[in-house]
C-alpha cells in the first residue's frame, strides 16, 4: 500500500465559534518531548496547572486541575460525579449546550427540571428563583457563554439562591473563559469546566476545571479507589461514581501529593494548556478581557456595518462571538464555503432552530486582534456583493475602524 504523506494543513484562519487559531507559542510548548507521568518534571508542571488556573479563574480552590479530555468530557465529570440517580437537577436552557446538560443529567439518572428561555435571550434570575423554589435541586446546573445562541447568562444573585437553598452551583464556561468576566469565588461558583480551544487559544482535549469545598466535599462522599491500586483503609463505596475515567474523586487523587494512578496524564496537552494559561495570564487577565471585548465590539459594529443584523439580545451578548442573521434570499452554506476556498477564514453555521438563520464569527484567543476583524469583515462584504447581495462599499471595515478609532 502507499502511504499517505504528511500532514500538511492548508492556510486558515478559524473565525468561527471555535476551535479558533491556536496561539504559536500553544504549538510551540507542544512540540517538547515527553517526560514520564511521575517525573518531578512533571508533576511540578501539573503543580504550576493548578496554580495558573486558580488565576484563570480567579479562585482559591485547591481542587483546580485539568480533565483529560475535551470540554464536553469535563461537563460530564462534574456532573457525573456530583449527581446520583433520583437527585434533582434544575438547569436554566437558552440554547444547544443547556440541552447538553440536561441529556448529560439525564443519563446519571438524575430527575431533570428545566427553565427554557426562547433561543437568543437569557434566562431571567426571577424565573430561576421560583424554579428553585419548586424543585429544590441538589444542583443548578448553568451554561455561562452559549456558543449556540452567542448569549451571556447573568450570574448576580445565583449564589444566593444556592445558599438559600442548600443548592450547588455548576457552570460551563468553555466558550467564555478568559474573554469574558467570570470571578469563580466572588460569584460562588462550587463547579466549573472549560476547555482550550476557544477564548484561552488552544486545541481541542485538556478541560480546565475547578472546584469549592462544598462540591469536593459531595464528590469524596463516593470516594471509592479502584482494586488494583488501593491499600488497606482506602475507601471503597456501596455507590460510587458511576464512571470510572470521569471519576472526579480518583482525579483528585490524581493530581494530588499521593499522585494515585488513575489514567496516563496528557503529556503534550498539559504542555498547551500551561502555555495557555501563562499567555493569559502574562497579559492580565482584565487586560485578555478588555481585548475580547474591544475586538468583539469592532466585529459586530462591523456586521452592522455591512447592513446585517446581529443576533441575539445585545445587552447579554458574549464579547467574544457574534451571531449574524444570514440576510433573506442568501444561502449561508454558500457564503461560508467561499471564504473558506477563496479566503482561507472559517465562520461558523448553527443549530437546531437557527440552523440556516445564523452565521457565528468568533473574534477569541490568538484571532481577538485587529487585523483578523478587519480581514473577516473585509472578505465577507466581498462575497456578499459577489453573491449579489447589496452592501455599503467598505462599510464593515469603516465601522470597525470606528470601534478602534474610539479606543485609542
């Protein structure tokens, strides 16, 4: 057989809701060479994870870690290991990721309740509170940015509601993370995941995760270590968790001084999720999040610019996507296809009730810069009038040169 050649990966630029373009030097920290699992290397890098993202996420939870996986791998740990069949789960949904948790929940067996929001709105916190009232869950299970609907969901007086009753709080915040406010402890969050390959400006399959006493507390109640690795006096429970790679207690374990086997850590993916964390990190973190929003700001005056309408509520709109509604008599799949074979940028389609109607332009990570807005803008207008559709000669660009003007 011949063999297929190497992988050469064509020039783009990912302008879409994500996987974005990763940062160089993301790619960079990936190419080290390997060192073994237990190597004082190592594990002094996984101890400087842990440290990085306490400041990602703006906590002091000791239990702040990666989850071998993607983003969505870390959503089913917290859940998994939080939740027991017959709990009660409230889950606020406002687009496709809210469904996610609920079909996650489900699948613990939990007993699910919803509180729906019509898609390109939030979920009102009134609307919460007498859920809440009604269901008293174990968890409120959130989604912070809904890539799918491009909204925010507002976290003010949530915690409060979890303390009154007796309640934890999960957030998803892998489409938000680092370009958009999210202060873990200040808004008493117990749980929350994310993953690289959006805001923070890496690849797909390190979750970045952290965790209050509170949740660690319900997790190790089902703390049962595995035959094979466990001594006399380790726990061994009746109920444990009922996934073994999405075992939060084992992970902890994992990642703590004992270093108790649990899977083979990530090498190259802890090697880009460090470097992920230190770029965010050595910008400022208000500073990573003033760009989001700046860029965000300029791509979306832009789009307005073109003639096009922005999608979605603007006053809870994630600074670092815009959804686009695709103008009547255009075919979006069409528009999409020729910026990517003639321009080398990708934009995103959408789901379920938007599919069709909505184009989702992400401006995160390594593309939240002023020459990928302006190149995106400039490349859309051009297929726009090519396809026939009337828009305003330079009018994307010159709107977004506004955006910029103002904040210089």
């Amino acid at each position: 057989m011949s063999l297929p050649g190497p992988v050469d990966p064509p020039a783009r630029l990912l302008m879409g809701p994500g996987p974005i373009t990763a940062y160089p030097r993301v790619l960079q920290a990936m190419s080290a060479q390997l060192v073994g699992q237990y190597d004082p290397a190592m594990t002094g890098w996984m101890n400087e994870v842990m440290d990085l993202y306490r400041g990602v996420f703006e906590t002091s939870n000791r239990q702040t870690l990666l989850v071998d996986s993607t983003a969505r791998g870390a959503i089913e740990a917290a859940l998994v290991s939080l939740l027991e069949p017959g709990d009660r789960v409230l889950v606020p949904v406002m687009g496709r990721f809210g469904h996610l948790l609920v079909e996650i929940a489900r699948r613990c067996v939990a007993e699910v309740h919803t509180v729906d929001a019509e898609w390109g709105t939030v979920v009102e916190v009134d609307r919460i509170a007498e859920a809440m009232e009604r269901v008293r869950p174990k968890v409120l299970a959130t989604v912070h940015g809904d890539t799918s609907t491009t909204m925010l969901q507002p976290y003010e007086g949530l915690a409060e509601l979890c303390a009154r009753y007796d309640c934890l709080l999960y957030a998803d915040v892998t489409a938000s993370i680092g370009g958009n406010p999210f202060p873990t402890d200040v808004w008493g969050v117990d749980a929350a995941t994310a993953g690289l390959q959006k805001c923070l400006g890496g690849p797909s399959g390190s979750a970045p995760a952290t965790f209050s006493d509170r949740a660690v507390a319900v997790i190790e109640s089902r703390h049962s270590i595995e035959a094979g690795i466990r001594v006399d006096g380790d726990p061994v429970a009746a109920h444990p968790i009922r996934s073994n790679y999405f075992d939060l207690a084992m992970i902890f374990d994992y990642w703590s001084p004992r270093r108790l086997n649990h899977h083979t850590e990530a090498t190259t993916m802890l090697y880009a999720a460090r470097e992920c964390a230190r770029l965010v990190l050595e910008e400022g973190l208000p500073a990573y999040q003033a760009r989001h929003a700046l860029h965000g700001r300029a791509m979306a005056a832009g789009v307005a610019g073109l003639g096009l309408d922005v999608y979605g509520d603007p006053a809870h709109k994630m600074a670092n996507i815009v959804g686009v509604v695709i103008p009547d008599g255009i075919d979006g799949e069409a528009v999409r296809g020729i910026l990517l074979a003639d321009f080398g940028i990708e934009i995103g389609t959408s789901f379920g009730p938007l599919a069709g109607r909505v184009w989702r332009i992400g401006t995160m990570g390594y593309n939240a810069r002023t020459d990928a807005v302006l190149a995106t803008l400039a490349a859309l207008e051009t297929v726009l009038r090519r396809l026939g559709h009337p828009v305003p000669a330079g009018g994307g660009v010159d709107a977004a040169y506004d955006i910029y003007g103002e904040a210089a």
